[in-house]
C-alpha cells in the first residue's frame, strides 16, 4: 500500500466520480502528485496512522475546476455593449494587431493567478506568444492547454502563424512535469485560407494533439458558411478533415441544429459552452442539453476577461443552469449536478484529460479546491441525509472567492485564499504599468483604419 505524504479531510468531499459520491466528515490521502485514498477521516486516518493529518474544518474539498475555453487578456471593462463581429472588429482585431510578447506574458500571470484564486486548476487558453504564457503556468502551478490564437491567411496575418504554433508545440508540448500541453488552433475558419486549413489539420494530426477553434458563436455566421461552402458550420469542418484530427474542441457551437449535434456525437469533438459571454455579446443560448443527451462532451469555459469581465467558473456554472432553464422554460433543466459535472469531469473529457484529472478518484492527479462551508451562502450546510443540498450551494451559491486552498499535481498554490506562487501586488503593478500603451497604440492604429470585418469583403 502506498504510503501518502499527507491527508486532507474536510466537512465533505465532493468526488465527481461516476456516482456522484459524497463523503460527509471525508478526507484524501495524497502521495506525491496523486491521489491514494479517498474516504472518511476515521478511515484514512487509522490506515496511515503515522501520515500528516491537515484537517481544513468547514470546508469542502472537491476536484479543482476546469476552464474549457479561456483568452488571457487585459482589456476588462474596456471592450463593451457590441454584437459579437463588430467587436471583434472595433476592439479586439485591433489590440492584436498592436499587442507585444511582453503585454500578452502579463496578461496570463494576471489571468492564471486569478483562475487558481477562484479554483480553477486546469485553463484551455487560445491566446498570443505562448512561450510566455508557458513561462506563468510553469511558475504559479496551473495546469495550462495552451492553444495560440492563429490566423493563417493574408488579411489576417497580424495573429499568431502556424509556424509558431509548431514551434510552441516542439518546446512546451510536455513541459512544466506534464502540466502544460499544446494544441494546434485556428482563431476562426475563416481566418485562414485553404492551405492554412489543411496544415492545421496535419499538424495536429502530426503530433498527436488536439484542435480547437471558434464557431457557431453568432447567428450571422450561418449564413456565411452558407454563401462560402453551401453547408451548415460542423459539416463544414468535418468534410474539410478537421473532425480527423486526435480530438477537437469547439468554443461556443450556439447555433447547431438537429444534423449538426449528431454529426459531432459520431467523432471525436467535444464542445466548449460559454454561458456568460454568448449573453454578455448577445450571441444566442447553446443547445447544451441536446448535445449531451447525444453524448457530446461539454465543458464550461468563462471566454475572456474582456467578454466576461472575471474568470470565476462558479459563476458560469450558476449561469449556465439558469440559461438552460430559461432556453427549455423549465425549471428542472440543466440541474445542479450537470453543471458540476461540466466544470469538473466533463470539462476534462472535453480535453481529453479525464483519465488524470476531472474526479477525486485513486489513481488521478491530486488536482483540488477546499470551499468554505462557513458562509452564509453555504448556510444551511447538508452534505448527507434528507435535506442534502450541497450540490445545490456548490452551483448557485459559491462563489470563487469562498476557496482557501488550491492544488495542483499535489502542490499547494493557493493557501488561506492566498497566492503561493507569484506576487499578486506585483502581477496587478505589472498590468498597469503596460495597459496605458497597448490602448494607446490601439486607439492610433483605429484612427488611421476603418474598423473592417468578414462580411464587409466576403471573405474572398
């Protein structure tokens, strides 16, 4: 039997296994980066008697979230009240035009460091220069599926290139003791021409990696799929080769019909819902519940910080119950475990990382958030018996900052609600110090520019 290095207990553990099990006065039992026993604290602790006990009291310890679909970023609060496109085109096509390596490195320590405070562990980030974005996972400790944010065509040549996704691949794929991996991504299909298309696809393909793009977000795209290639968005993607690849991710996927769900169902695709941005930009409510009775795997991502303004994936799975509510008119859809389940397993089948992370199960990965119980938005507290209703408070309660303690691969990196790994005074100084100039250049480039988008060109 392995012998653990510690064992946390607390007031309930949440263990998002296949059952859902709930251990009311439980405890786990960590041995390096893994967990190696899981049940009551009586139990684990008379089997390792001679194991340091850390009991966390009034608290729930649970599997550490995962982020589906994020952008680093620092433009929160700046970027407001547009559709979809005409943002894009008025606010982020030009800050990536003008953004320098070091802007986007700071972007993802602010944005990293603010995921683990609110108890996301994992973050799927599609961002710029993610040699740095690297550097911040591999010091503050998250695990990070890095994604750059790529335009392979010539109007849209200012994003990242292939080129450099392959090379991001080649250094980081792997690194950080596994907590960082590197898929191949396109900003959006139409951001890259045909040749663009097929390499990603070979890339991917190449080195045994995941894909992940944008599409389906806003109703306008239909018809431009439409005008383009004569088919709806999936069917696109899958007679292009894209569905060939290892796996793929698809952000948003709010306007599929009927054919497209059971297109993605029979290949390897998984879908990222993001319930707070696709309101925030008015671009639809997602068929989510249709897709995982098809057997889609869903994850919950929060999107960027421009579109959502916070990285709280609490707060997504509150939102995305209540928007399926509301989509189905009734009250008893999206319920409280499917969300959870979203932002936990589901979230890492959707990554295609459910055999390590995702579910507090002996084997995995010691990836875990301790919540407090002792607030009144977890009051009344009953993790057993015939008022349980702990999942009920995880999803519409809690919020990100009621977590005192992350883990990650067994690592404490947020401890009393505190960040261990990096200096949160000085990531805050750093955003400040950069963001003036970053606007600057954007508002001179928007000057001199008309704000263009797809639709104004069709795309040739």
């Amino acid at each position: 039997m392995t012998q653990p290095d510690l064992i946390l207990s607390a007031a309930a553990i949440v263990t998002m296994d296949t059952e859902n099990r709930v251990i009311a006065d439980g405890a786990v039992a960590i041995s390096g980066n893994t967990l190696c026993a899981i049940g009551t604290k009586a139990e684990l602790c008379a089997a390792h008697p001679a194991t340091p006990l850390r009991d966390m009291g009034d608290c729930v310890i649970m599997p550490g979230l995962i982020n589906a679909h994020a952008h680093s970023g620092f433009l929160r609060g700046t970027a407001e009240h547009l559709p979809v496109w005409d943002w894009l085109a008025q606010h982020i096509n030009p800050m990536h035009r003008m953004l320098r390596p070091h802007e986007a490195e700071a972007a993802s320590w602010l944005c990293y460091a603010e995921s683990l405070l609110s108890g996301t562990t994992t973050v799927l980030d599609m961002w710029r220069f993610m040699d740095g974005s690297a550097r911040a996972a591999q010091a503050l400790g998250n695990r990070l599926v890095a994604v750059p944010y790529v335009g392979e065509h010539p109007d849209y040549d200012y994003f990242d290139r292939l080129d450099q996704n392959e090379a991001l691949i080649e250094n980081w794929h792997g690194g950080a003791n596994g907590r960082v991996q590197v898929w191949v991504g396109l900003e959006h299909l139409f951001y890259a021409d045909e040749a663009g298309q097929a390499r990603a696809i070979d890339m991917a393909k190449h080195h045994n990696t995941g894909f992940h793009t944008h599409c389906s977000e806003a109703e306008i795209e239909l018809a431009e799929f439409r005008h383009r290639y004569g088919k709806a968005p999936m069917h696109v993607l899958s007679d292009l080769g894209f569905f060939e690849c290892p796996r793929s991710l698809i952000a948003h996927a709010v306007w599929l019909d009927d054919a497209e769900i059971d297109l993605i169902s029979r290949h390897a695709v998984a879908v990222a819902h993001n319930p707070v941005s696709n309101m925030k930009l008015a671009s639809g409510i997602a068929p989510i519940a249709e897709m995982l009775a098809a057997g889609v795997p869903v994850g919950l991502g929060t999107d960027g910080e421009k579109e959502n303004n916070n990285f709280d994936m609490f707060e997504e799975m509150k939102t995305a119950s209540l928007l399926g509510k509301l989509r189905h008119r009734d009250a008893a859809a999206m319920d409280s475990w499917e969300c959870l389940r979203m932002a936990t397993i589901g979230g890492a089948r959707a990554l295609g990382l459910d055999h390590m992370i995702g579910s507090l199960e002996t084997g995995k990965r010691a990836d875990l958030i301790a919540l407090r119980k002792d607030t009144p938005r977890m009051t009344p507290f009953f993790p057993d018996g015939p008022w349980f209703n702990l999942q009920h408070n995880i999803v519409h309660a809690v919020r990100g900052s009621d977590v005192v303690l992350t883990m990650v691969d067994g690592a404490i990196v947020v401890d009393d609600g505190q960040l261990q790994t990096g200096d949160m005074t000085a990531i805050l100084a750093r955003i400040h110090e950069v963001a003036p100039d970053l606007f600057a250049r954007r508002a001179a480039w928007l000057a001199q520019n008309p704000s263009v988008q797809w639709t104004d060109t069709q795309g040739a």
